[in-house]
C-alpha cells in the first residue's frame, strides 16, 4: 500500500529534557517570516501528465538576510547532538545526514552551514551542520474531504486536515507523492515529508533524530509517523 512518513519535531521540555531549543536568532538581525515575496516567487515543475489535484513547486533560495539563523539549546552534559533537528521551517541536519540525504535526492535543497550554540551564544558543534531548506513544495487542492483519522497514527494540523484527505480518497496522487523523496506542503512548513526509501537509507546509515512517534502527539525528541492510504 502506498505510504511516506512525517518528520515533525516534538521538542523536549526545558526543565527535563537532555537537548532543548531556548531561542532561535538571525545574525542579522532581520526578524518574523521570510518574506512573501519569496512565496510569490516559488516556480511551478510541470508534470507529465499533469497530477489530479496536485501541482508541485520549486521555491527559491532563501533571500539575503534571512538564510542565516543560529540556534541556541540547553545541552545535557554528554547528550549528542542529533543528526536531525527540525526547529521550524528548516531543519537542522549533520554533514553525515546532508551527505546521506544528497545520495537519495538529486534535487537542488538548500544547505547552510550554520552554527548550533548554547545559552550563551557559544558555538556547541565541533562537526559541520546545516540548516535544510527543502525546496520541494506540493500545492494540494483544498477539496473539503473529511479526513479519516481512524487510519492515521498521529494527530494531524490544521493544515494537514485540509490536504491529507485528498491523499487518502485519491490513490492515483497518492502513489506518486508516496514517491517523492522530500517534500513539504505550500502552506505548511512545519512538516517534512520523506519516501520510505530514503528513511530507509538514512536509518541503515545510523543517523539520529529519527525516532518514531509513541502516541498521537508523539513524545519529547520524537519526530516520524506515517501515513499510508489502506
């Protein structure tokens, strides 16, 4: 049956957990969301024949002042940091995950090396990470289908309960989407979506940050669920 998997971060709890995101700051001091310039400017990649229901879109790089963006957390003494990380609308991955993760997707995502600090603005990591921007986007038709969540393992978004519900009655879409390696939906950037190959790939890598869900909302570190259409 056709299936992807979610990576949704669900963060630790500052008081307990052992690597814990305080404060998120852009060296440039530029604040709130990219800007919507940069949402108008997302390019449609024609399919042939086109998807039902479904257009997908390359969006461009993230602008000057805005693609920088350290990330401050609460280490636990002797706690690693993950290979995965997703903190918003990028996501922090390793040089070991962005070297897995290039071997599993020849499109062109974003990279940005970039810095993970502690509390006070001290650089933690003695390996390269990045921020990811996945590029991919799918623009998926609102069509007011209810979303079955008897069939899902998680607890969808607002968002999410919009769009997955044309996954689920339309098996022609879902079988392609199922095939792409990344992606993530126009108006939710909270989410990534990955291929069972590639999740495959970077688990038989030994790459971290990808432990799966243990209840609706998921539990502290926890990030991939999966959906699938029965």
């Amino acid at each position: 049956m056709a299936h992807f998997y979610r990576f949704r971060q669900v963060f630790d709890v500052i008081s307990s957990g052992d690597f814990c995101l305080k404060e998120a700051y852009r060296p440039s001091g530029k604040e709130g969301m990219l800007p919507i310039e940069w949402t108008k400017a997302m390019e449609e990649i024609p399919q042939d024949p086109p998807w039902p229901h479904c257009k997908v879109l390359r969006a461009p790089s993230v602008p000057a002042g805005y693609e920088q963006r350290y990330h401050m957390f609460k280490l636990k003494p002797g706690t690693a940091i993950p290979d995965f990380y997703g903190p918003g609308e990028r996501l922090l991955v390793s040089e070991r995950a962005r070297a897995v993760l290039e071997t599993c997707d020849d499109f062109e995502h974003e990279y940005v090396e970039t810095e993970i600090q502690d509390e006070n603005r001290q650089r933690i990591n003695e390996q390269p990470y990045y921020l990811l921007s996945v590029r991919r986007y799918l623009r998926i038709d609102e069509l007011g289908e209810k979303l079955n969540k008897s069939l899902i393992p998680f607890s969808a978004d607002a968002y999410e309960e919009d769009y997955l519900p044309v996954l689920q009655n339309h098996p022609e879409l879902m079988e392609k989407v199922a095939q792409l390696p990344l992606w993530r939906h126009r108006l939710n950037e909270s989410v990534v979506y990955m291929s069972e190959r590639v999740l495959t790939t970077l688990r038989n890598a030994g790459l971290t940050g990808l432990n799966e869900y243990s209840d609706l909302i998921g539990e502290p570190g926890e990030t991939i669920t999966r959906f699938e259409v029965r």
